[in-house]
C-alpha cells in the first residue's frame, strides 16, 4: 500500500477528482484523510464513502475556503490536533473561471480565479510548510493542467492561474529540498468523471450531438484512444505522494493518457 499509515490533507472535495483522492488514499494505506471543501454536503459525501471501505480510516471534514486564510490555518492545525503529524499535502481545490476570448475577457474573474487556483493553493501551502519542516519531510503534490501545456481556446483565465501555480510550484521545491520536502505537479487532462460527463451533456445539447460521440471525438486526440477515468489518474498524484516518489522532487507529471507529450 502507498500511504501506508500515512495522514493525507485532500483539498478541494467534490465529485470527480477530489473524492477519488480522499477514497484512494484510504485503499492505499492512509490511517487518517482530513477533508476539505467549501461545502458541508461534499465532505459528508468523502466520509461516506471511504467509512463504506471499512478500512477503519479516520476521517476529519473541515470545512475550508482556501481564500481565508485563517479557514486554511485551521485546517492544518486540526488535522495535527487529531492525527499528531502531516505526511502530504494534495491540493486539489480550484474554480475553472469563465471560459471566454481574452479580448473581451472579465479581468475581475481572472483575479477571482488566480485567487482561488494560486493564492488560495498558497495559503494552504505555507500553513501546512512548518510541520512538515518540524517533522523532517513530506510531499506536497498540487494538480495542474494540461491545458497550461496544450492551449484550449476561451480557458486563458484558467489557464494562466495555473501557469503561476507552476511557476510557484517549482521555486517551492528548490527551496524546501533541503528540508526533505518534495513538492511536484500532477498535469490532468481529460478526465472522465461527473464533471467531464456534465460538460459533455451540456455540449451534447447544444450542438444536437450525443455524449457518446462527443467523447469519441475528443478519444480520437488521445494516444490511449480513451479518456483516461478519474480515479487512474488520482493514482498518478498519490504515486508523487508516496515513498515511492522519494527522489522525485520539482517533477510535472502528465497525465493524460499521452494527449501532451513534451
């Protein structure tokens, strides 16, 4: 098991993404899986279904805007309160803007967004810096784009807070190395789950199409011939968060079933 008794901070609960964390990390070992997300419901939901597992995984929700602060701050120090330590750090909390030409873009959503996808990212991050120095090491893994790598007309306002989140991310494993911190990226591509299913209705109508064959034309573009599930590619960020990623350090890992090969 990856995260062999290991205590996991997963922001950024939801359906899709968020809760394959939070549940794999239980699969994979974790005795104790602190939850964020800014509604209640979603992480009733996380604790619901990895209780179902019966692993006997402790479960802490905290409800958390990562824009606040102080909400980040306690958080992390809850999750030592009730669990001792942090192994890792997975942030996975983001808003996708306003999908929009940049000529006519609403600039007050880009800094809504570059709020949330870097700032708030930040926040957490710098909290959750100090224990892991106290304890001598840990991970710290942020989920990236691959539309940062491969452009998507109307995303520049996501697209660019996840650049800067890159950006960051790279300075922060140069400078927390020496503390046997490792920080790395995982870039997601299409991912299939409820967020991608309900992008694709909504296209699927307007354009009087099927889901069905909407999803076959974005397979098309994909080496693997398939849009890789949700939870394969949760494995990939967990994989950077475990011991068997203690070499790894400042890496951005594609995940995309070959979409984007640098």
């Amino acid at each position: 098991m990856l995260l062999k008794d290991k205590v996991i901070i997963v922001s950024g609960i939801g359906p899709g993404l968020g809760i394959e964390l939070s549940t794999l990390a239980a699969r994979e070992g974790a005795r104790a899986v602190a939850v964020a997300a800014r509604t209640a419901s979603k992480l009733a939901d996380a604790e619901a279904e990895i209780m179902k597992l019966g692993l006997g995984t402790r479960v802490l929700k905290v409800q958390t805007d990562i824009r606040d602060r102080g909400q980040c701050r306690r958080l992390v120090e809850g999750t030592v309160a009730s669990f001792g330590r942090v192994d890792a750090l997975i942030n996975s909390a983001y808003v996708p803007g306003k999908f929009e030409p940049i000529e006519s873009a609403d600039l007050d959503d880009w800094r809504t967004t570059l709020n949330v996808n870097l700032f708030g990212t930040m926040n957490l991050t710098q909290e959750v810096i100090p224990i892991l120095k106290r304890q001598g090491g840990g991970a710290i893994v942020m989920i990236n784009s691959m539309v940062t790598r491969k452009r998507l007309a109307y995303q520049a306002g996501y697209s660019t807070s996840k650049a800067a989140l890159a950006g960051a991310t790279a300075h922060l494993a140069l400078e927390l190395g020496p503390y046997n911190i490792r920080v790395n990226s995982a870039f997601m591509g299409w991912m299939w789950g409820p967020p991608v299913e309900h992008y694709l209705e909504r296209a699927a109508k307007r354009q009087g199409a099927t889901v069905e064959a909407l999803a076959a034309e974005v397979a098309k573009n994909i080496p693997l011939r398939r849009i890789p599930d949700d939870a394969d590619c949760a494995k990939a960020a967990l994989f950077l968060a475990s011991d068997y990623a203690s070499a790894i350090t400042g890496a951005a890992l594609d995940v995309n079933g070959g979409e984007f090969m640098p």
